[in-house]
C-alpha cells in the first residue's frame, strides 16, 4: 500500500508514462530518411532497409559497450557508419542525427499529462528519470522539474537502483521518500522496489504484472494518481 505520508518527492518516467514513444521515434525515423535521401543519396536504400540499420546497431553495440546506455551516441554512430558503408561522406551523421533528434522532441502528450505534473510540481519537487534522450527543454516540460537523470549522463539505466538513488540525491532526499512513477513494471516499478522507494505503476493499456513483489499504487491514467494526493489532503 502506497503511504503518503512518507513521500517528499517524485520521479517520473518519461517515455511512455508522458507521451506514447513509438509514434515519436517513427515520425522522427521518417525525417532522417527524408534527410538522407535528400543529402546522402547514395546511402538511402540502406537507411530504408530495416534489417542493415538493424545490424550496424548490433555491430555498435558489441564494438563500442561504452555507448550502450547513451541512445543518442548510438543513433549517431549508426548514421555515421551506415553512411561510410554506403560511400557518403560520414561528416554528414551530426547534421542528420540532428534533423533525427529534433523531431523525436516533438512529443504529444498524453491528455492526463501536463495538468497531473502542474498539480504535482505544486506540491512536490520533481526529477526526471530515463533511460532515453529526451530533452525535457526542447520537449517543453522543464519548467516542472527540479532535475533531470538520465541513463546516458549517469552510466548505467533502470533497473539498476543506482540510477534510483541518483535521482533521489538530486533532490536531496532519501530513496524511501520517493515515489517513482512509471510504465514498465521492470525497468520502472519493480527498479524503484528493489531501490528502496515506494513505485507507482502507470499500466494504461491493462497489462498483467509479472512480478511477485507488488508495487505500491497501480494507476491507468496520471489523473487517478493525483486524486490520491487529493484524497489525502
């Protein structure tokens, strides 16, 4: 059971807990392509076969271990890659990751979203929390969060609970003072268990939970979770 009264601040999840990811990243998949087949000519047949840009990002992955939690880096290097094997000049990635990386801030937001962070940012400091590349500035949601923890800037993603803790220390309070929201039940609910926080899970779509440790507070939208600060008041 969820205890109120023990939570000083919140972490939330971005990708899919404030807006849906995939039409994002398909929108901004779309863009690149545009850009590839508009600047790099000779490289848009591989950039549009699934399969290839597939394996150049396994090749990257095993190559280079280091860029595995840093999402942007492996776009990069992917297009960087991928236009070398295609004979086009790979100084061109930075400008094409760039067009990529604009549209995928371009996010919409869930209809519950922004009114559930104005109402929480009013009673508690927010952190960000993510194992993507989403710019909250860019993506128009700053203005709600104290800070921001992101796989790519701290070296390891959820679940590891060092990642947890992060966030809770950039707000200067203790990990069981946090209430995490999130979509995923492993990287997001069952993370914030095993980190010591209280999790709040975020299932819109009536998954199953799979674990056997149970999170504290199950929720279909971000609105049933501010009525339960509500309710408390």
């Amino acid at each position: 059971m969820l205890d109120v009264a023990k939570i000083k601040a919140i972490s939330f999840d971005l990708d899919d807990t404030l807006w849906p990811i995939w039409p994002t990243i398909e929108r901004a998949e779309k863009v690149l392509l545009e850009w590839i087949a508009e600047h790099a000519p000779m490289a848009a047949a591989l950039f549009a076969n699934p399969g290839a840009v597939r394996e150049i990002r396994e090749h990257i992955v095993a190559n280079r271990p280091e860029l595995r939690h840093d999402l942007s880096a492996l776009r990069r290097e992917a297009i960087r890659l991928g236009l070398y094997r295609a004979g086009e000049n790979p100084l061109l990635a930075e400008a094409a990751f760039e067009a990529f990386f604009a549209e995928r801030q371009r996010v919409t937001l869930y209809d519950d979203a922004e009114a559930a962070l104005d109402f929480l940012s009013s009673r508690f400091p927010l952190v960000s929390l993510s194992n993507g590349n989403a710019d909250l500035e860019r993506v128009g949601l700053a203005r709600y969060f104290r800070a921001a923890i992101s796989a790519r800037d701290f070296g390891v993603g959820k679940p590891d609970p060092r990642i947890f803790v992060a966030a809770a220390g950039a707000l200067d309070v203790a990990p069981e003072n946090v209430l995490h929201v999130g979509d995923d039940a492993t990287l997001d609910a069952l993370g914030a268990i095993n980190a010591g926080m209280q999790s709040a899970w975020l299932n819109r779509s009536e998954h199953l939970w799979p674990h056997e440790a149970q999170p504290h507070l199950t929720v279909t939208g971000l609105d049933e979770l501010c009525a339960v600060f509500r309710d408390a008041a």
